[in-house]
C-alpha cells in the first residue's frame, strides 16, 4: 500500500474519531453510555493531575454521565461511584447490568407472555437495543431476549431505545 494511501486513511479514522467525540460532547447529561476498554481509569477531578480513585476492569459497564468538562465525563456506575473519566474511555454502546437478588428472564418478545428462552443472573451484563413499552432486547454475547427493565440498570424505566 503506497504511503499516501496509509496517510489518508489515518487522517480519515483520526477525523471519525474527533467527529464521534465531539457527537459525544454534545449531548446533555444526565445520559447512559458504557466503558469501553477493559481496563478504564477514574480520577477525583478532571485532569490527569488528580490522584486515580478507581480501575474499571470491565468493558461494556453501563454508566450514566451525569457531567461533562472538556474531554472529561463525570460518571455514575452501577453502585452509585463517581469519578472523572476521558471521555474516549466512555462509548455510546447502550448496555445494562441485571440488578437485584434474582435472574431475570429472558423473553422471545416483549411482554410477560413470550416463551422463556435464558435467564441471567444479577451482574450479568450485556448489550440493550428496541427498548419501549418496559422491555429492551438484552444480549448477552449472542444469547438474546427481552427484559422487563425494572430488572435492568442502565436504562430508564419510561425510555425508549432505537
């Protein structure tokens, strides 16, 4: 591949990347996102200067960005921690983490009716997608279904996801 070729499609993911960050940016807090590296970093403040308060360990964690400073976000996990985090470490990727004490169950449609094809246990978590009426399309690493959302973090009860 000529150099030329190699420099324009850096100069073009670099510009998708600015473009998909500045998208990111301008959406009003509060709103859910997810982690999206395995290991992912939160600070005390907004700056690389503040002392590390807490090692996500987990791609794909629901969070709520609940502030936003420059290429910072405020984050908001499962239990309730916030921390500041670049905001290239937080991805649009809608997700959720089953919550409570018992699985919940995952339907072939949405609606208490539908036949039980999985059930996943409290922590797990996995992609949501088609969310109204209560319900979201939850997978799970191909295992999919459709939840109830009061049994999912990560998603407002009354939300609708496209």
């Amino acid at each position: 591949m000529s150099r030329l070729a190699i420099l324009s499609a850096l100069v073009a993911t670099i510009g998708l990347d600015t473009a998909a960050g500045a998208a990111e940016a301008k959406r009003e807090p509060p709103y859910y996102a997810s982690i999206a590296p395995g290991r992912a970093r939160t600070r005390t403040g907004p700056a690389r200067a503040y002392p590390a308060s807490w090692l996500y360990q987990r791609a794909d964690l629901p969070v709520k960005v609940v502030a936003v400073y420059k290429e910072w976000r405020r984050i908001e996990d499962p239990d309730g921690a916030q921390g500041w985090m670049l905001g290239n470490m937080v991805s649009s990727t809608r997700t959720a983490i089953v919550r409570g004490s018992e699985p919940v169950e995952m339907r072939d449609a949405p609606g208490g009716s539908g036949k039980l094809l999985w059930r996943a246990a409290p922590g797990v978590v996995g992609r949501i997608s088609r969310c109204e009426a209560g319900w979201c399309r939850f997978d799970v690493k191909g295992q999919a279904g459709f939840v109830a959302v009061e049994g999912l973090w990560g998603v407002e009860p009354g939300e609708r996801v496209p």
